[in-house]
C-alpha cells in the first residue's frame, strides 16, 4: 500500500459502519476513473431521469460521479455521507432496478463518500457498500423452479414503504382509492376484477397497486401475490424461452393468486408476450384469482394492442387518477413534510402546492429540494427559499408543456373537474373549456389534432379545427373568453 493510502478493517469505521474501507488519495485520484464506468453510469442516468421528477435528479443524482468498474461492480462518488444515507433510503429499489436493467444479473454497487482536506491537498475516500439495506428480501431474477412455487418462499416484488396508511385520497383519485381498498380486503371477490387502474406518471398508481399488495399479504398470508412491470414480464417471458423454461413459466404464473402488472401501455407491439399474458389472464380470471393492471391512459385508448386484451381489460373496473387540486396536494405535502421530519410553514406548503400541480412526483421533487437546501446548504426554510427552488425546477427542466397541464389548468380556472370536459357534455360552460383546452393543446403541444382529440373523449380531428375556430371567433366577439385566453397564453408561455 502506498503511503497516501490507508485501510481502517472491520470495527475501526467511522460510525461504526462494518467493512467499511478508508482510502487516502492524492491531487492525481481522478486517474481511478474509467471509461467504461462513466459509460456505465451515464447509461443509468438515462433510465433514472426517466423514472424521477426532474428535481430530484437534479438535485440527488446529477452530482453522483462513476469512479470505476470491474467484475460488474459499479463504484460511485457522492459527496457527503448524507447523501449515501439518502440515496440507500429513499432511492435503493430504483437504483437496483437501474444496475439491473444497465449492467445484468449480479450486478453490485459500491460508494465512496469522498472528503477534500483543504490543508493536505488530498481526497478521503470512505468506501460503503450500496444495495446492502435489503439484502435479505428476495429481489432475484425468478429461476422458475417447482420449488419457486412453494408459498414459503414465494418472491412478492413488493415494497413495503407503500402502504393505504401513507397514501393521500382526495376528489382527484378517491374512486381508485375505494376501489383498491375494496379489492385488498377481498381479492378475487369483487366486481373489480380486473382493476385497471390509469392516469399520468407521478400520481401514485403504483402506491395504490403496491399498497393492495402489501394489505393482502398482511392479511392473508396464504395467498401468492406477485408484483411485476410490463417490461419485467416481457422480460422473464424471453428469458423463459432462451433457457427452455416456458413450460416452468407458464406454471409459475398461473399460480399466482393476485398478479399486478404495472404500465401495461409497455406491452404496445410485443405480439408474442400479449398472446401469452392473453391465456395467462384468461386461466387467472376463471379461476377467481384477482388481476390488477396500471397504465398511463384508458385501456380503449392503449394503442398496437391486442383487441381481445383490451376487451378483457374492461371487464372489470377502470378507475383514472388525475392530477392532485391545491387542496389535495398541501395535504401530501404536510403529510411528505412530515414523514421526513421537516416542519414547514403554511405559507410555504401554500406556495408551493399553487405553484407545482402537475404530479405527485414534481411535489415531493420541490420537497426534496428544499430538504436538500436546508440540510446541506445550512439555509434557513423561508418562503423566498421555496420560491427560489420552486422557480429553479421550472425554468431547468424545460419540460414541454403536455395536454394533461392544459387540463388541470383550464379546469382549475372554470372550477370544473377534469373528467366532465373530457365527457361528451355539451353544457356551455363545459363546452367552452373543452374548447379551450383543444385550442391551447395546438397552440403549446406538437400533438397531432387526432391526438389531441383522443385526450377529450376520442372526438374526431375535425371536432378539434371546429374548437380552435370557435375559440378564435370568441377571441373578436366575447371580451370575457379574450381575457381568459390571455391569462392562459401568458402563464403556459412563462412554464414554456
């Protein structure tokens, strides 16, 4: 060892952390990054922006950098101690399923927390092991064994942390809610059988099918419940027929007593595993066993996907979520404020709840934000902090502004709910909004008019040209409509 490098063994770590290795590197420790980690990284930073508010990425993963690779273990820097506690808390099933999907099977992740020494001019590294919090759940790729089926040590996917007592109802998901309250409390035997549960990213459809999972397991420990996405099933199903397994697959899945699938839209053009999920559906529903689907829009609305499985989707109960009003979102944000023990102001929740309504998912990013200004820039929680976070999320994401914006906010202006201007309604003041909202989505959004269309209702292109002239007649004739068009170009300009 060299003399700019020293080793603490097992019961000498700060913190008492166990296996926990100190190295002490000098000005040149840059040398130890290669370029297949920063490959490697950089590939599992496209699939976690994918799956986070923009915030959060910003904030927790940007700073990250990829240190070296070898034998598929990744080593990653972060840059407080702080952080390695945050990312193992909140961000672990995430970063399992990233170095999974990027690196493979047995794949594992090291950290180094790294510490400047302003005097001796040399870099600390503290080296802590990652994905170790869980390491005794069963989060293995299926071997479709016999023995797999046994109910002792049957693999659930579930993650316990969502549950109905931390889950937020309100007007915008209450019917999802009470429906999937209603199946955790009797799988199999009610009318919502399937439950396709749908609406946007970010607004808590895996919570709820989660939370149904972890009640029944609780509940009734006899049951085989399984949770799976979309591209985790095409996934295993390939698998299967690579490794001759399929026989081992099929058996495997129609044992299942409650199967979840998440973001069923993924299915879109895969043939072969629609044709399979088709039968695999059919022997579970006959057989009274529940099925539970997520999706980001209504199963007639699914494109390049099989006519039978859409019918049998809407067997059951379709029941959307849509985004949280201002209500429902200071509630989450209490609730969120709290559960991470920071106390926040009422004008500071009031903000930001005014000022973030697109998802879930943006509010608990403009939390974190906060929490991450309070606890590692020593900030004071302020209004004028939140403002600054809240202001920064906005103008760095760049987001497009998408129809679903366009909804909540033309919605909230009319004080009308979000499903009555997709309904075929033709009441003046609901007409008028849907109108609206048609014009502004050609304005803002490069949808297609059939696209947009099939956002209100599958109406037609030339319903969609006939909204945006009446709105455009309104514009010469109607001062009051004017008024509204332009509070609505000013605000979708300034989020633009």
């Amino acid at each position: 060892m060299s003399k700019n490098s020293t080793e603490f063994n097992e019961g000498a770590t700060p913190n008492g952390a166990i296996g926990t290795e100190i190295n002490i590197a000098s000005n040149g420790s840059n040398s130890i990054k290669n370029s297949k980690s920063i490959d490697i990284w950089s590939k599992c930073l496209s699939f976690i922006k994918d799956n986070v508010a923009a915030q959060v990425f910003k904030i927790w993963f940007q700073p990250i950098q990829a240190l070296e690779y070898s034998n598929k273990e990744l080593t990653l820097s972060v840059p407080s101690q702080f952080y390695y506690e945050w990312i193992e808390e909140h961000y672990y099933d995430l970063m399992r399923a990233t170095i999974k999907k990027i690196i493979g099977e047995g794949a594992s992740l090291q950290y180094k927390i790294v510490f400047d020494d302003s005097l001796s001019h040399e870099k600390t590294y503290i080296k802590m092991p990652g994905l170790k919090k869980k390491a005794s759940e069963n989060q293995n790729h299926i071997p479709f064994e016999p023995i797999s089926i046994n109910k002792d040590n049957f693999p659930t996917n579930l993650n316990t942390r969502y549950g109905f007592d931390n889950f937020i109802s309100g007007e915008s998901n209450q019917l999802a809610y009470s429906a999937a309250k209603a199946v955790a409390d009797n799988p199999g035997k009610t009318r919502f059988n399937p439950l396709v549960i749908y609406g946007g990213p970010g607004l808590g459809k895996t919570h709820l099918i989660q939370a149904i999972g972890n009640h029944i397991t609780e509940n009734n420990p006899r049951l085989k419940v399984y949770y799976i996405t979309s591209d985790m099933f095409t996934n295993e199903f390939v698998n299967s027929i690579k490794d001759n397994k399929i026989s081992d697959f099929v058996n495997f899945y129609r044992s299942i007593d409650v199967l979840m699938v998440d973001d069923i839209q993924f299915f879109a053009g895969k043939e072969a595993t629609q044709n399979n999920f088709f039968h695999t559906f059919n022997t579970l529903y006959q057989a009274g066993k529940q099925i539970i689907l997520t999706s980001d829009k209504a199963p007639r609305e699914l494109a390049d996907v099989d006519d039978r499985l859409i019918s049998r989707f809407q067997w059951g109960l379709n029941a959307d979520v849509q985004s949280p009003d201002f209500e429902l979102r200071m509630a989450i944000l209490l609730r969120k404020s709290l559960d991470e023990g920071i106390e926040l102001t009422s004008d500071v929740i009031e903000y930001i709840a005014r000022n973030v309504k697109t998802s879930v998912r943006e509010l608990e990013g403009a939390l974190i934000g906060l929490i991450a200004k309070v606890t590692l820039d020593r900030k004071p929680m302020t209004l004028e902090l939140a403002k600054e976070v809240v202001y920064g999320s906005k103008t760095k994401n760049n987001q497009p502004i998408t129809i679903d914006e366009i909804k909540n906010l033309v919605s909230e202006y009319y004080k009308l709910n979000i499903k009555d201007i997709e309904s075929k309604s033709r009441k003046h003041e609901i007409a008028l909004a849907r109108q609206t909202c048609m014009y502004l989505a050609k304005k803002f959004t490069t949808s297609s008019l059939k696209t947009i269309g099939s956002h209100f209702g599958n109406r037609d292109h030339s319903t969609v040209l006939h909204s945006c002239q009446t709105i455009d007649n309104y514009i010469v004739t109607d001062k009051k409509v004017k008024n509204s068009i332009d509070t609505f170009m000013k605000q979708l300009k300034r989020e633009s």
